[in-house]
C-alpha cells in the first residue's frame, strides 16, 4: 500500500452497447442505458442514461440522441468519454484536495480490433482513468456466474449482449477458441420493426420493439408458460393515423428465427473448433448462458434441443458480466489475462 493509495479509487465497467453498468466498493452504483441526447446547435449534452433514454425517438430537429457504442465498440468517441465522465461523476467520490487516481477495469468483446481497443482507453483515459485493463466480455461472463476459470477445465459461455454475441470456451485462465458475432439485441429489435412494418403495416420505434421483445419475445413457439398478448401502438402505415394491434409470442418467435438460427450456427462452429478433452469437459459441464439476450423465454431449451448439451442460465444474466469485471478489479494483479 502506498502513502497516497487512499486518493486511489477502484472501478470496474461493463461498457455495453444497450446498458453501462459501475461496480464500486462491491455494489452495482451505476445502472444507466448507454445514450447521451444533446443539442445540435452548440453540442451540449443535456442528458445521459435513463433520462436520455426517455428522449429516445421523441426529441425535435434541435436534440438528437446517440447510442455511442454500436456493435460493442464505441462509434461516437466524443459521445463515449463524455458519458463515462458523466456516469463516473453519479458514483459520487468525494474528494477533499485532489481529484481521486481512477483504477478501472473495462470489459469489451472478444472480436474487438487494436484500434477499437485503444479507443475504449483513450476514453477512459479522458475521463479521469491513471491506470486501466481490459477483461474480455466472456471471461467476465464466466468469473460472473462463478466458474473457476484458472482451473484446467473446459467451460463453454454464450453472452448474448446489445451488440454482439460472444460465444467462448474457456480454460486455464485463457479462451481456447471464441466466435464473436455482431447479431445480439439490437439485430432483435430491428427484426420486430421489420416484421411489423411488412405483417401489420405498423410502423414502430426502437423503445417500443425492445419492449415488446420484454413482454413475448421468445425464441421458439412451444412455451410451456406463455407471456399474455400485448398491445402494440404505432403508426398505420397505410392512413398514418396511430392504431393499436395485439401480437402473440409466437409471431415473435417466428421474426427472431433468422437471427437465432445465426447464434446456433456460430455456437455449433465454436463446438467444432474445440479441442476433444474441452469438449469431453463441456460435455459434463455444459453451456452457460449470460447477457440480457439470455433471457429471450425459450432461448436455452432452443439451443439444447440443437446441441443436445445441458444449458444453463446465469443468475441475474444482465449483471453476470459486471460482476465478472468486478471480480476481476478485486484481483487486478492475479489475473494474468487482463488487457493491459
């Protein structure tokens, strides 16, 4: 411990396309959607997180909203680091002479490139980080849901995020083979306006596609608890008059195919490429589940019923990932395989 280790605070983020999430001294602080609104005319944000997110496909010519990460990268950099500055500040460090050292660890995707990589660190280096490493979303997934990942075992994740799906088999504190793949929620929702547009001639925004992927998004047609019917508003596309129809499960399951039949074939390829002792040890062990797509109803018996594998669903799937990254800060010198 250093003499100035006090001014030294501890951070652990889950950067996410669709939600941003802090962990400091053990407890989720920050729970924020990842949006920013600002103005057009100067720049200025007027708002971040959840009262951004309220904004969202409501704001006139003169506020625009931007989600800055896309596909788990960050897309707007300006827009990233003002909004990890922001969120930094609802954490509330309160500091009497100086403002406190930053320690963080960053989760990001496992198919991220060099330079997306670095962008993520210059943003949290721009919001006040002096010393930062990066953990890999499934690795963050696995210590999250509490798999020994130093042990010589094989275990398979599948983190189905925002923006994209990371499916990894792990081992002795490294990943053997992973397939990141940009289909996640975000390609959910798109899927949903898509088919209201063409089935219903409604037109939908993003907030009212995610929502009815909350309500009866499922990924297969036979549930055995059924979500009730839900009532979708929007605009008739035909007269442009707003109108109100319901939709079932079913048909949502039926507009997701596509894009879960693209996460099956990516996990099958992930199995394929797996060393046969790991796959004898996923065999036992099976596959774990993590990330708000996770907890699409019907999405685990889906990819059972494919590869004949025992699937599990992480406990509170959304912040399995966080709480990996957390982990992971508390033992920021034993991990060998954070990003410096």
């Amino acid at each position: 411990m250093g003499m100035f280790s006090f001014l030294t605070k501890e951070i652990a983020i889950d950067l996410g396309t669709a939600n941003t999430i802090i962990i400091y001294n053990d407890k989720v602080v920050v729970d924020e959607p990842s949006i920013v609104a600002l103005e057009r005319n100067t720049g200025k944000i007027i708002a971040i997180g959840k009262r951004a997110q309220m904004m969202h496909g409501k704001t006139h010519e003169n506020i625009k909203t931007i989600r800055p990460l896309r596909d788990g990268v960050i897309a707007d950099f300006q827009s990233a680091e003002f909004m990890i500055r922001e969120m930094i500040k609802m954490i509330g460090i309160k500091s009497w002479l100086f403002p406190p050292a930053l320690k963080m660890v960053i989760c990001i995707p496992s198919g991220i490139t060099g330079v997306e990589e670095r962008a993520v660190k210059d943003s949290a280096e721009q919001a006040g980080a002096k010393d930062i490493k990066l953990i890999h979303e499934p690795m963050a997934a696995a210590i999250g849901i509490g798999i020994d990942v130093l042990e010589p075992t094989g275990n398979m994740i599948i983190d189905v995020g925002g923006g994209t799906s990371e499916i990894a088999v792990i081992a002795l504190g490294g990943i053997v083979n992973n397939t990141s793949i940009r289909i996640a929620g975000d390609d959910f929702n798109s899927d949903i306006e898509e088919y209201m547009r063409k089935e219903h001639n409604i037109n939908i925004g993003e907030r009212t596609s995610e929502r009815i992927k909350i309500e009866v998004g499922a990924a297969i047609d036979e549930l055995e608890n059924p979500p009730d019917d839900y009532e979708v508003l929007g605009r008739d596309m035909l007269t442009g008059i707003p109108k109100g129809i319901m939709v079932n499960y079913k048909e949502i399951a039926q507009c997701l195919d596509k894009s879960i039949s693209k996460i099956e074939a990516a996990v099958l390829n992930a199995l394929e490429n797996t060393p046969p002792e790991l796959s004898a040890d996923i065999y036992r062990t099976g596959i774990y589940l993590a990330g708000g797509g996770s907890m699409l109803r019907g999405l685990d018996k889906r990819i059972h019923l494919k590869t004949k594998l025992p699937v599990h669903v992480a406990e509170d799937p959304l912040r399995a990932v966080a709480r990996g990254t957390g982990i992971a800060l508390k033992n920021f010198d034993k991990f060998t395989f954070l990003i410096k």
